[in-house]
C-alpha cells in the first residue's frame, strides 16, 4: 500500500484518489442504473423503486463500531469503519458501510471532516462535508416552514390557542452561530408577528433529522412528523404538526432526502451515507432506511454509532435497532494508546511520552464499555487503532490486559494502509461472529418507566450509583405519564466525555449520580430525551475559523478544506 | 394541439407530460455526457469545462420578455417567454430558454409556481419549484456563514472594529416567515454573543443572489463577494468580506451554486433556469452564466426580467446588460385584456364584464412601457397573452388601438396550446429583428451622479415630474460618492404595481413624484440601491398557507403543489 500516507493531508489523499463512476459501484451490489438518481457522477440516491424492490431479499450481518470515551486525542471511530469495510472486502466478504452524514456547520469552524481519514475515507469527500446531495438543506427548510406555519398560526388568529410562552419547535441552520442560540423574534409591530421568546439550533439537532433517520419509509415519516409537539396550548395541552395539518407539506419537503446516497471508498466499497443526527439529544446514528438496504445489498455491513460506548451504542441497540427490528452480531470498540492515556490523567500536551501507568489506568473505560457491550450479549472485538507515537512498551501493555481478561482485539492500521492494515481485524470480528454463543438482550424493557429506564442505563452503562431528578424533570416524570409517553424509551443527552455527567471525570469514575434536569419529548422520534448538565445544540466558530483558510480555484477544486 | 388544456391544472399537465433524459436534451444543442453533472434525470448541471469552451463561439441573438405593470389579474409573462422559445423552435429556428429559478418561500404560501403554466411550461415543475438543484440552499448557506463569521469576529475581539449597530448584512431564509423581519439576536450572556438587533430577508433578495447572477465566472464571483460591505466601522469606514478574508470560503460554498442548470419545456426546449435576485432591492433577472451559455448554444435566446418594464426591463438593460456586455435584439411586451382593464380601473370582481372604456384607458399602461422600450432604441412586439373570458369587442378594440399607432402585435395562446399558440408571435418577433434600423443606447451613464441617474429613471421610465431625496438619502449620496460609489448604476426598489411610487395609482398615473427615502449600497453585485416606499424582504404567509394542502404519495409523487 501507499507508504507516504502521513505526510498527506485528507483532502490531498482524497483529491488524489481515483473514483469510479457511481453507476459501476452500484452494479457491484446489483443496483441498475435506472434505480439511481445521479448527483454528479460519484454521488447518487437509491430510488424508491429499489428500496421497495429490495424488501423481499435476505439481510446481511451488521458490525457495529463504537469507542471509548472520545478525548481531544481523537479515537477515529468513523476511519475504523470505513477500513473495516474495506478490509472485509479485501479478505473475500461482500461488505458495505453505512455512515452518518456530516453536518456543514462545523467544518466552517474547525478543521476536519467527518469522512474518515488517510486511506480510509469515503469519497468525494469535499462534497460530503460541504452541501452533499441537499438532504441536510431539505431538513433545514422542512423544520423552518414548520417554524413559519407555527407563528404564522399565531399571527392569523391562533385557532389552536398556542401559548407563544410555550413553542418548544425551534428554527435551525446547518451552521455554527451561536449569536442564534437565544433571540427574540416577531418584533416590528402587529404587521410583523407576535414577540416571543426563541432559539436556533444547528439542523442536526432537529427532531426532523432524527425522525428522518427513524422513519422505515415515507408514509412512516409522515406519521412521525403528524405526532411531533410543537407546542402547548393555553391549557397546556400537546400541539402537533398533525392539529397544523402540514405533515403533507414537509413530507413533500423531504421526499428526496429520505432515499438513501450510494457513494464509495477510497478502494471502491460502497457506502451509505444517510442521516446524522446529533448523538446527544438525539440517538446519532444514519438511517434506519440506509442500514436496511445496506443490509440487504450486501452480506455485511460495517456502521458507526455516535460518540462512546455509552451513549452511541445504548442508543443505537435500546432506540434504533429495537425500532427497526434490527441487531448487531457484533460490536467493535474503537481505542487508541493516546486516549487511553489521557483517561488515565494525562494533558494533551503530555500524549507524545511513554506512560504505562497512565495507560493502565485509562484501560479502566474500555473495561467499562467492554462490560456494558457484553451485558447486552453482543460478541465484541477491540480495534486498536494504531498512532506512529505509540511505543511498542505501550503496545505490549495493551495487549496484555486484553490477554489477561480474555478480551478479544486486532490493530487497526487503515489510516496509513487502507483495508490491508484491517485484514487482522476484520477476520477477528468474522471469528467473533461465527463463535458467537450468545443472545442479544436489551437492557430495559419499553414497559419500564421513565424513571426506571434512566436508572438502568445510568447504573448498568455508565455506572452510576444513582440518578437524581430535578423538580422540573420530576413533574415532567408525572406529566409524560398522563400523556402515555412512558412508553418510549429513553435518548440520555449527557457530555460525551465522560461516563459520568461531569466532562471532567475522565477513566472510570465510580459513586457519582446522574443529575436529571429536564425531559424533553421527541415524540415524532419517538424517544423522550433526558437531560443532564448543559447540553450545546447551536456550537460557536473558534477565534480562527476554518473559513479563513478556504478558497477554491477557477476550475472548482476545494483548497484549504481539512 | 390538446384541446382539454383549460380544464387541467399546471402541476397535472406537468406530471402528465413526458420528459426526455436530459443527456438527450443536451445531446441536441452539442453537449455531451461529460460536460453535464446530472441531478436526477431530468435535471443537469453545465460543468465549468464546457461553459469555458463555450467561449470561442458565436453569440446567438437575445429576446427579452417583459410585460405592462403587473397586476391581480396576472399577466403570465414567464409562460410567454416559455412558449415564445417552443415556438421559435417550431418555425424552425434553434433555440432556448433562460429563465430564473423560483424561491421555495412563496411556494409554502400562496397556490402558483414560477416555471411558466399550461402548456408552456418548463419541467419537472414540482422539482423546480422545491428545492432543485440546490443553488438557493446554497445561497442560504454562504449567506448566514458570512453572517456567522461576522458576529464571531464581534465575540472574538473584534478586530476590525466593526460597529454592532452598523451591521448592514442581515441572515436569510428561503421561507415566507414574517416574525424573522425584526430579531434580537446575542442574548443570553456572555457565552452566546453579543445582542444587537437584526432581521432576516427572504434568500433571493440576499446580496449573494445578486452577485452570483451578474458574475462571469468563480474567479469574478469570488471578487465581488470581497467588495460587499457587511458593516461599518467605529469610524464609519465601510467593512467588506474581503476584510473579514473570507471571500475564498463563499466562493467554496457556491462553486455548484454557480454553473447553470439545463432542463427542458413540455415540448423539449431546452431551458437553463439559474439564479433569481429580487426585482426590487436586486436587478431581478436569471444569471449572467446562463444567459451567456445560452446564447453560445442557440440562435435565438429567450429570456425574461422581473415584474414589468419600469422595473424588469430597466434594470435588465442599465445594469445586466451594461455589465455583461450582452443586448437584445428585440423586447416582447406582455399584456392581457384582463390586466388592461384593472390598469384601466375595474377591480378583480369586474374582470369577467365586457369593459370597452376600461380597456382603452388602461393601455395607456402598455404605451408608457412601448414608448421606454422605444426610447432605448430597441425594437420591440407586444403579446397579447390571450385568456378564454376576452370578449371579441375587447379584442378588436386592443387591435385597433395598437394598429392606430403603428404597433406590432400578436396574439399568444401558448397557456393552451403551447408553442403552435405562439407561432404568430415569434414570426413577428423575427421580423422585427429583421427589420431593426434603431440602435440600442442605455438612457443614462455611468459618469452621471447617482442623483442624476435616478432622475432620468423617474423621468424617462416612471414619467414622474421629479424626484424627492430625504434627508437620510441627501446625506448618503455625499457619503456614496466620497466612497467612490457615484460610479455604480442605480437599481430602483418601487411598488411593482404602478409606474409611480404608490401601489394604488394603475395605468398612466402623471405629474407624481418619486421619493426616495434611503440608498443601499451593493458594491459586491455594482449597484447602488434606491429605496422608494416600503419595500419588502422578508414576504409572510398568509391565512390558510398552500402548505396545508400539499402531499406526497408514497413513491414520491406530489399532490396539491399548485
């Protein structure tokens, strides 16, 4: 393989790659051309015809990737999965992937895509990262008509009698602004709205995106958007999209963004790009109608949970998977030696010294996601994705503990090397599969309540001793009760950082309590958020922003991006 | 032709049309598969390789479509201008269409597209009229990250210096939302910026449309993005994005946003529809790009500007044309007995009355509009753009009067007969281009003061008696031409309804000032805007908005959109 991978940047390694048109990627899985709906020649949607098509087929085997705790040192989860699909169709396996599309908002501030990266990234990824097949534009437009039909509805006589002091539906924008999180809107005079307190979010965090990404097919999507609460009434009953009647409208909104885009790797495997919902407030994982007909297209398929273990995971087996019916047959836990380190108290500064007591402290989180893996009876694999800093003293460390406990893993060399630095991996995961004795069983049941749901994933996945609700998230807890919403499950909005509720406690912090705030209901998702510490749904640009160093030349090649 | 046109509707005759894979639509004017980037099939993007290579050849000769003042009664010059081009095509001449694309805003608000109607009608209608082919999503988005940029410059030191009261660049949405017009924005502390007072326009009315419609290529977009002024300083001194270096990432933004998209008529015209500014505070007429491509790949181009002559043609003439260095060969005037008549004082409910008095003292209206057409020096062909409740008196009476005083004329059915309906038309049309002795002379320079400039509109086009400066708008052209701003042509933003200031006073109002209130300067897009009564730019919903019926089946097929 190439050898001079880590003196390229992403996009040079991307722009240097060669694509093959779409339509030979999509006859690889059997897809004709007349079932693709081309964005340019390396970019297409699956069209319902296929999708429809496509139900009667056997499904393949799904390998969930998830990680650590993620640190400043970078865990490169989504890397792993795209080199293990690679690395899969290199040892003779029909594969697929199936990824999260990235938000644009954050690629204006900081540097680095959301594509994978070195020789394992999907492409193109300039487009991936910027305005990719429209679906994320789609999303904004579909929850900002929502937003425009709901102050309208006020304006026009408010027959609904929507309390103004009670629009839980926010406005969005793919980007990062954080002069947006709180304004005041319908200012001017009785010509120009009623003023009212209100807020942006970024699109990803629309309840939109999340039901876009839950929804089995578009007549399920219009059911889920019919249910979301908008607002209360003066009487503090629910208003839904359904009482404005306009889940026609944004369904019609969003007719093309529900069909899955077929792009490629750097080594031609094909992948799902489809969907990102925020992995906090929402369950952040791609489309439950990608990884479907990914499943059905290929024997199997490599996907991505959001964040570490304990959020991404939980959510993608306790809401994704339980909704669509589907499971993993097996988990890869993404590590690394420099995040393991800073889980056991190191600075960043500090990452590029050998340090096997820190190591061996910062083990302790990959022990925990590793116990909470196995609790749900899922075959595991630990890919640990190799840094060049990384000294072989830290290696042998490493893989003494996996030994010592019995914990299956394999290095993950794709960055540098593409699908062959995965081979090992990817025929320790096929094992982990076929050795399988166990059964797949979720944590809590959809009869538990609320408040027992919450306390099972904080003691079970994150170790908690206990779970503290606020007076707010208390009466919610009655409140949601009368209005039957104990039964969907549970979407944990908790920092990413930690197992615990506090960014800080790094490893395995053990005693601590899980403070509640407040619920919020997703309704249209179908899942009831529960927050806990301050949750960012609008990020901010950073002093430099990326923007600064874009530019593109005259025959339209992106420079400065990544 | 089909006889049953009348009865059906524009999104019925639309879905019942059927379409040619847009490769073959190229294939006809000499563009081959490499040079398109598809959108589906029946949608294309012109790649920047073939629109360079396009620059060697001969420019074809341009139509420009514009129309009386419009009114209620609707005029349907976008159907005039869609059918003039099938029709040019069945007399044999080779050519297309080049039309702006409509904004999704409006479309959630009031029934009607903005893709022609009938049988004169550019296709896929339902697609063009949502979210296309991307470029407003785009627009949306290079707007608001500028705007983001420039509030995180405010939080992050303010280095430039900017002024938060001086901030002259607003966000966007494509979205009739009228509680955005007047904002707050920064609220909330210091973590979430700083709070100034802001609003929101409606995407085509942002300067980014503008600028993408009058550039020539990227490098010449990315130019004009540097020059506009966003803010002014402590010290008053305009800040440009080229202050801010950002220039390069909204050029990043745009570079698909930018190339030209071709479709195709219900005859297979091809059409390339591309960009659509504002007629008021913008110069309201399809890119510069497209316009250009076109007339290098046909004969004869057929293209229209925004509301009537006063404003569409004008602008198109004094800052389109002047800009691109492109002129008419000749003018088509657009107007309907039913328009006349409004312009002549009856209201809506009275249109469907024979109203012979009515009639000749509106098409006064019409003889202002021919007479500025004439005293650009350009040749030019009224169509009567004929509607079923026209009674045979009217229509004599229209002939009689356009015989008296030597104008020529012709009758369009292309709504229901499509481009047989317009074959009288466009022979008239080549005759008159035939025939041309006049030569074409912009009515004011770009050496006159701005003062001066606006006067000559006022006096020449509107046939005002004079022009009134406020205050506010004496001080700005001291401040405009201490600038070096004196150079710019002016873009008048006036009612659309009357040749006057005041939306009330139909057909040949006289003896009426134009007063000016304010100046805009759109230094990136090279236009100084003068403000006259209110403008409009952000629209609302109104009661029952169009979205409240729209759907979509379940493959995807749009119901109730028009």
């Amino acid at each position: 393989m190439k050898q001079k991978a880590s003196i390229k940047s992403d996009i040079e390694i991307a722009l240097g790659s060669e694509m093959k048109n779409i339509k030979d990627i999509a006859e690889k899985i059997g897809i004709g051309e007349d079932d693709l709906e081309f964005y340019g020649k390396y970019k297409a949607k699956l069209s319902f015809d296929i999708l429809h098509k496509l139900k009667t087929k056997e499904d393949g085997k799904l390998i969930l990737v998830t990680s650590i705790n993620p640190t400043k040192a970078g865990e490169g989860k989504s890397t792993v999965t795209v080199g293990l699909g690679d690395a899969l169709n290199k040892i003779g396996k029909n594969a697929m992937i199936a990824l999260r599309e990235p938000s644009l908002g954050p690629v204006m501030g900081l540097k680095g895509g959301a594509a994978g990266g070195g020789y394992a990234q999907v492409l193109p990824m300039d487009e991936i990262n910027l305005h990719f097949t429209g679906d994320i534009h789609a999303i904004t437009t579909a929850n900002n008509a929502l937003a425009a039909l709901i102050d309208n509805h006020l304006q026009q006589g408010n027959e609904l009698q929507i309390d103004p002091r009670r629009i839980v539906w926010k406005r969005v924008l793919d980007m990062n602004d954080r002069a947006l999180r709180n304004v005041v809107v319908g200012l001017g005079g009785p010509a120009h709205g009623i003023p009212r307190e209100d807020g942006f979010d970024i699109t990803v965090a629309s309840e939109i995106m999340a039901v876009l990404c839950l929804a089995e097919d578009l007549e399920d999507l219009k059911a889920r958007l019919a249910r979301i609460v908008v607002a209360y009434d003066y009487r503090q009953n629910p208003v839904t999209v359904g009482n404005l009647r306009v889940e026609g409208a944004l369904t019609l909104l969003l007719k093309d963004a529900v069909k899955p885009n077929l792009v490629q790797t750097i080594e031609h495997t094909p992948a799902l790009i489809h969907g990102g919902p925020f992995a906090n407030i929402a369950h952040g994982c791609n489309s439950v109608i990608a990884t479907k007909a990914a499943l059905k297209l290929a024997d199997f398929v490599v996907t991505e949970s959001g964040f570490g273990a304990d959020l991404g995971a939980e959510k993608f087996l306790h809401i994704k998977a339980r909704n669509a019916g589907i499971k993993p047959e097996a988990v890869v836990i993404v590590a690394t030696i420099r995040a393991l380190k800073m889980h056991g108290g190191l600075n960043k500064e500090e990452l590029g010294d050998e340090d096997l007591a820190a190591l061996q402290a910062g083990f302790e989180n990959l022990r925990k996601h590793i116990e909470t893996i196995d609790g749900f009876g899922l075959p595991f694999v630990v890919a640990l994705n190799r840094f060049s800093t990384d000294s072989s003293q830290e290696i042998s460390l490493f893989e003494k503990l996996c030994n010592q406990d019995g914990i299956p893993f394999a290095m993950s060399e794709v960055w540098e090397k593409g699908g062959q630095g995965g081979v090992h991996l990817a025929e320790t995961v096929i094992k982990a599969i076929e050795n399988n004795k166990k059964t797949f069983e979720p944590l809590y049941s959809l009869s538990d309540t609320l408040e027992e749901k919450i306390n099972i994933i904080a003691r079970k996945v994150y170790g908690a001793a206990g779970v503290e609700f606020s007076s707010q998230a208390k009466s919610q807890l009655l409140q949601f009760d009368r209005l039957g919403w104990s039964r969907f499950p549970v979407c944990m909005a908790k920092t990413q950082y930690s197992l615990s509720d506090d960014p800080s406690k790094l490893g395995r912090p053990e005693g601590f309590v899980i403070a509640v705030r407040s619920l919020k209901p997703s309704v249209g998702a179908g899942f009831i958020v529960a927050l806990t510490g301050d949750i960012m749904t609008m990020p901010g640009l950073p002093k430099k922003p990326a923007a600064m160093n874009m530019d593109v030349d005259e025959t339209g090649n992106a420079t400065g991006l990544f």
